[in-house]
C-alpha cells in the first residue's frame, strides 16, 4: 500500500513539472509554446548489406537457409521465368503482397544474375521498428526502409539504387492483404521507371495467403501450393507518362491473376475485351438489385475465396505467348 501511494505521488510530481493537469493535459495552451521543428528520423542506415562481407553472407543465407525452408514448407510452381531470362538490370520487380512468404518466393526463384544484386523495399514503421529487426531483414533480404506515409517517402533509397545498378523488389499495394485479395496499388514504381527509363516486371503470387496468411510466424502445415507467375517486362515507351506506364502494369497483373481460372488463352481474350481488372474479392448485387449497384460480401466468404488451393497443374506453358 505504502508503495502504490508513493508511487501516485511521484507520477502527480511529475505531472506538476510537466505543467498538465490530473488528466495528463497540457496547462499552456499550444499557441503560446515556442516553436520548434519535429524531430526527424535519421533512419537505419543499409549501406553496409551491400559491401562483398554482407554479400557474401547473404549467398549462404538466402541459398542454404532462406530457399530451403520456404520450398520445403510450401510446394511453390514457377511460371514465366523465361520472360525474364535473358532480362538485363537494372529492373523493378512489382508483386502482389498477402503474405511474409512473398518476398522469399520471388527471391528464390529469380535468376541468379538479378538475385545477387536484388533489394527489397520493406516497410520502414514495421521492419525497422526494432533494431535486431532491421539488422535481420537487411541482411537477409538487402532490404531497404520505405515510408509508406508523410513527406518522408521522397527520401526513399529506391532511385539511388537503380541507379547504380541494383534490381529492386517492390509491393505497390504498401502492406499485406489482410483477407488475399489486392488492394489500391500505388503509382511509385511506374515513377521509378518512368524516371529511370528501367523495365518493369509485373509478378503475380497465388496461394500465399492460404499458406501463411497475416499474424502467422510460420506456414501453414501441409505444404501448401503455391505459385509464382512472372509476365513480360513492361518497358517505358517514349514521351509514356507515370499513369499510362500504371495502368499497363494494372492489366498485366489482372491477366496474371485471371490464368488459374480462364487459362492462358483465356486471359489473353478477356484482357483484349477489356473484361478484367485487379483481383479485389467477390462481391454482391445489393439487396434491391437497383443499377446493379454491388456491395463487398462478408468477410468471412472473401477469406474463405481467397483460401483456396491452387490448381494442382499449370495452364500455361509459355510456348505461345508472344
């Protein structure tokens, strides 16, 4: 008892220094405070992840560690590498992202000539939060912080890197789905190339959700399936703006994603047709039926969608996608 009042007493102390009151507010009133500039973060420097040491170290990492773990709990399916396989760097790799899966599956299955100089754009309020965190992302991934809010995302690490030559991997939806299906797809990487005059990769995964989907540390048992879908690289055309190069990338993921259900050729048509667009979960005349007004379903039914498993066999073989 003597402890809990004396520590009240110390915590009303220090409020009385602080000037606030008993509901911890401020006495001065905002306007009257002097004004000083916010504290900037220096953020994490990741300059060292690209020295021969680190490397080197990442070699053994992602080939002795990363790979075989992630393909010996999951049963991946690659698909499209020979769109990319005599692909020169630098490059953007953009992917769909639903699960901490998604980064090793792409990692482990690019070529090594792009792997060896691939970074990885992680969230700079989730990945580098902690310290020990962001020492093992770096290091693993040669990952790189990106401000997915505020003026500090004009002072991302991406540009400088394509311009010494680095491939990049990117996530233009910001976070994981939290139910499978995509989200709002941001314009950066079209920026980047548009600025750069680089390819970008359009990548689409399928199955990760089911195998490891959010607020899991590990995969699912049972050795999930899971694809991995890479689509022709999309060059900046002349006088091609950010939006147009966007929207490109748009349908190029669209028809990715829509193979597994319509088939290569399929896709190919309904994409001619202007019939597809992102992946955003089933949705439902609404209960008046008027102008075919829709409403998204219940989540439980999208979560469900989006579990599950992908076909057992390919439906494209890339011998006649020109």
């Amino acid at each position: 008892m003597k402890r809990r009042l004396l520590g009240g007493f110390l915590d009303d102390l220090r409020m009385v220094r602080q000037s606030r009151d008993a509901q911890g507010r401020a006495r001065t009133p905002r306007s009257a405070l002097v004004h000083a500039d916010p504290v900037r973060r220096t953020g994490f420097e990741t300059a060292w992840a690209r020295t021969p040491t680190a490397r080197a170290a990442r070699k053994v990492l992602q080939t002795g560690l990363l790979k075989p773990v992630v393909w010996t709990q999951t049963s991946p399916r690659i698909e499209g590498l020979d769109h990319i396989e005599h692909l020169q760097g630098p490059v953007v790799f953009v992917a769909n992202h639903s699960s901490h899966l998604d980064a090793p599956l792409i990692i482990g299955s690019v070529p090594t000539r792009l792997r060896q100089r691939l970074a990885v754009g992680a969230a700079a309020d989730y990945f580098f939060d902690a310290k020990w965190r962001a020492i093992i992302t770096t290091l693993i991934f040669n990952a790189f912080p990106i401000e997915r809010r505020g003026s500090d995302r004009r002072r991302s690490l991406a540009p400088q890197l394509l311009g010494r030559g680095w491939n990049l991997l990117l996530f233009p939806e910001g976070t994981r789905s939290e139910d499978g299906w995509m989200g709002q797809v941001r314009l950066g990487p079209a920026h980047l190339c548009v600025q750069r005059q680089v390819p970008m990769v359009p990548v689409i995964l399928r199955g990760t959700y089911a195998a490891m989907p959010r607020a899991r540390n590990w995969p699912m048992p049972g050795r999930q399936r899971v694809i991995v879908r890479y689509g022709r690289p999309l060059f900046p055309e002349e006088n091609e703006g950010a939006r147009a190069l966007h929207q490109r990338m748009i349908q190029a993921m669209a028809r990715l994603w829509a193979e597994d259900e319509l088939g290569w050729y399929g896709s190919l048509r309904a994409q001619a047709k202007g019939e597809l667009a992102l992946p955003s979960g089933p949705r439902e005349i609404t209960a008046d039926g008027s102008a075919g007004d829709v409403v998204p379903t219940g989540s439980w039914r999208r979560t469900w969608e989006a579990s599950r498993p992908v076909p057992k066999e390919t439906r494209h073989s890339g011998v006649w996608d020109n």
